[in-house]
C-alpha cells in the first residue's frame, strides 16, 4: 500500500548557492545551518526516510522544513519573530550609543559612565547598560601593555618555548630569577578571623620592620623549586644562589637556566663561576618579556597565597613563611610524571651533550640568542616531555 506521495524540491542556481552558504555557517546559526542540509538532500529526490539517517533525526522533521521550503522558500528555514513587546529602541539608536562611547569623552572625565551617557543621548540608565553588555563595551575598565623592542624577540621565545615544549634528554630546564625587596608588614592592630556572615578585615595601616629577596629555580617540568632568601639582591648573592643550585641538581646533567636581562646576571663575578661549570647555558628573555620565565608565574602563587595577606613582625617570620611554602611546593605531585621516558629519542639530545668551549662565555643578547635559537627555534612545537634522569 502506497503512502502519501512526497512533494518534490527542485532549487533553482541561486536558492541552491543560498543553502550551501547557510549549511556552512554552523557557529552563527546551528538550527538554520541543520535545515538548510535536510532541502539541499532533497533537492536529490530522496525519500525523508533516507535524508533522515543520512543526517540522524526524523521523518517528521524533514517533512516539516520540507514543507515549509516549497510554501515560503528560503526564508522559510528561519525563526519566525518571538513573542513579546516590539523593540522600542531601533539600529540607528544603538549605533549611536555605540559610536558616542567610542569616539567621545564626556566633558569633564576621561571615559563615560552608563548615567552620563543616558543623561546626554535620553535613554535609561539601564538601557544603556544592556547596550553595553551586548557590544562588550567596558568604559570603566582599561589595561595597560608594553611593547617589546628587542630585535631578537622571535627567536628569543622560540628558544625559551623551545626549552620548555621539547626539553633537551638528560638535561634540566631552570627559571631562575629574584623576587626583590619582599616586606616584613605587619598589622598596626590584630587581624579580625573570618566568621559567618563576615569577612576577614584587616586595617589598612601596617608598620614596615625590613625586607628580604627571594632567588628561585622552578623546574617547570616536576614543579619542584630551589629558592633561597638572602638580605640583598647583588651578584654575590646571586652567585650564591648558583651555588646552591649546584648542590641540588644531579651530577653529570646539563642545565639550562631561563633568565631576564637584570645586570647581576652578566656581572664578571658571574662569568667566572659559569667558566667553571661549562655545564651552565643561560636563555635570556626578550626585553620587557620576563613573564615568559615560568618561576614568575610561581612568584605570583608566593604572593597571593601566602605573603598578600600574611601579618609579620619581623623579617625572620616573614622567612619562615617563604619557606614552608617552598616545602608545600615541593610536596605536590608532578602532573607530567612519566612522561620522562620519551626524552631518550629526542633527535636534539647528541647536541646538547657534546662538550661546550672552555673559552670565557660571551653574554650580549645576541650571541646568546644566535646559538640557542639555531638548536631549538626548528622544533620548537615538539610534543610536550620531560626532563630525563641520568
């Protein structure tokens, strides 16, 4: 017994050009985009039911924008108008707000607020709110930037990326750097506990009892750090930090320390001590571009979670506190553990580990940057690895 027979589609050039566009805009609009595949499979002839395994819904659906195409073509496949009170603001209204919060500035201020802006073009303070909201429009907001000169700049963070995505086997990857001139604070009146129903408060005065500078060496990939607090921040320091650093890396492994361009890092007390340790290659970051060293990213976790809101009356507790939270650090758990294993076919490692110069090192910006970016500026989106043990 026959059914019903199905309306035929037969689309003309430039209904056909139309669909093919809409099927393709999937982000815009998904429903319009799945309706406009159901009639371009139908324009083939093809029974709902094949059209609808091809494209997984149901018979039903396909007879319905079947129907709704040969009734009101293709503006048939969209939404009617819902429901509700007409706009009461048109196109040209909200391009003007927009255009007036761009290009303008209120008299007197330097940026508009959602009162001023309804005040001056007649609308409701929310409507201009709504607006705003719509076009992610922040007039109240701004962020600040800087803009790297470093010629080097490119092969700068292919270098350091480089390190960090594909790290050389038998081989430790270390940013370094020093958190300098960290205060001692304390409240001038007991810090109120947090209770139910209310904040922890604090007041805003503090008295200052001295400071002290943090060197740090994060091992981006196990999460462990080396840090040390010293009462200064020179090279001497720094050079004690290296020392440090030494005592706590395996013997026998290259290291690669990730540095910014502060000039106790180049210092000739410095260059001495690498001479001595031709084990030590150092990766500087472009100008203005230290936050791509990993230990600044640490820095940040140091500060908010443990010496923002800490209360210390003396340098030596302010110390203590640094350090039980290098201990906790060291504690959590690596998330790329076991990934070591895949360094051993790293086709850079016979480099790495070829004996470098006994010459004194030179360290401009570009020479640095010269033989480091010619070892990893290639393959520097290798899959992500671990550093391996020896």
């Amino acid at each position: 017994m026959k059914g019903r027979p199905t309306p035929r589609i037969t689309l003309e050039p430039a209904q056909k050009t139309e669909l093919e566009r809409l099927s393709r805009q999937k982000r815009r609009g998904r429903s319009v985009a799945f309706r406009a595949q159901i009639v371009l499979r139908c324009d083939a002839g093809r029974p709902d039911a094949a059209v609808a395994r091809e494209l997984r819904t149901t018979n039903y659906t396909v007879g319905v924008w079947r129907k709704r195409f040969l009734a009101r073509g293709v503006e048939g496949l969209f939404d009617e108008p819902r429901v509700g009170a007409p706009r009461q603001i048109g196109d040209d209204r909200i391009e003007e707000v927009v255009t007036q919060t761009l290009e303008s500035t209120p008299q007197g201020a330097t940026h508009w607020s959602t009162r001023q802006m309804a005040k001056k073009l007649g609308f409701s303070q929310s409507s201009i709110s709504r607006i705003w909201r719509a076009f992610g429009l922040q007039p109240h907001r701004s962020e600040t930037f800087v803009l790297s000169k470093d010629p080097q700049l490119v092969a700068k963070v292919r270098d350091i990326v480089g390190l960090y995505l594909s790290p050389p086997a038998n081989a430790l990857v270390l940013g370094v750097d020093e958190k300098s001139q960290i205060q001692a604070l304390s409240r001038s009146q007991p810090i109120l506990p947090m209770s139910p129903g209310a904040l922890e408060r604090r007041t805003p005065d503090y008295f200052r009892h001295g400071t002290t500078s943090l060197f740090a060496a994060l091992d981006g990939a196990t999460g462990k750090v080396i840090g040390r607090c010293f009462a200064r921040h020179r090279s001497q320091e720094f050079r004690a930090f290296l020392e440090l650093v030494e005592k706590s890396v395996p013997a026998g492994q290259e290291v690669h320390l990730v540095l910014d361009n502060y000039a106790t890092h180049k210092t000739a007390l410095v260059q001495r001590w690498l001479l001595k340790h031709p084990r030590y290659h150092l990766h500087f970051t472009p100008t203005h571009a230290s936050w791509r060293n990993q230990v600044e990213r640490w820095f940040g976790l140091l500060t908010a979670r443990q010496i923002k809101r800490g209360s210390h009356p003396k340098v030596a507790s302010l110390v203590h506190a640094i350090e039980d939270f290098i201990a906790h650090t060291m504690t959590i758990p690596s998330r790329r553990a076991g990934s070591a294993r895949r360094t051993k076919s790293s086709p850079r490692s016979p480099a790495l580990r070829t004996a470098p110069s006994k010459s004194i090192p030179d360290f401009s910006q570009n020479s640095m940057t010269q033989e480091t970016s010619e070892r990893f500026g290639v393959r520097s989106t290798v899959g992500m690895t671990n550093r391996t043990q020896q």
